[in-house]
C-alpha cells in the first residue's frame, strides 16, 4: 500500500499495538478504499492486516479474502 492512500477504517477486528513487544497479528481491520472506474467513483471493501515477525519487522497485508484467518495470511 503506498503511503498516501487513502482508505477508511470501517472495523477494528484485533489491536493489539499496545502490548508490549506484540508478535504474530498486531492489527487486523475492515477498510474501504474509493476507486475511480469509468468516470465512477465506487468503494472496495478490503482488509488491512499488520503482521509483526519473530525478527520484529513489521508487515502490512491488503486482501480481500473474508475468509482466511489474518495469522494464516501472515504465515504466508
């Protein structure tokens, strides 16, 4: 995700960012993002899941897969 995107938190599903030294998922939400088609604005439904690895770098993941818990889609 570029860092001037612009998206709208719709549901915080996990947060975790206050613990101390969180691993694994940290945040897990709903957003949607605007997207310009065909002179038509329209809103994408996504999920944004921040992933912190046992080295303690941070990862960000977009998807639109519902359906996957965010600990499989960080393992990936």
């Amino acid at each position: 995700m570029k860092t001037n995107a612009v998206f709208h938190v719709t549901k915080v599903i996990i947060d975790n960012s206050k613990k101390k030294n969180p691993t694994s998922v940290i945040k897990e939400e709903n957003n949607t993002v605007g997207l310009k088609e065909n002179s038509e604005e329209q809103r994408l439904k996504l999920r944004r899941i921040v992933f912190r690895a046992v080295d303690g770098k941070d990862y960000v993941f977009i998807r639109n897969n519902f359906m996957l818990e965010a600990t499989e889609i960080g393992t990936f």
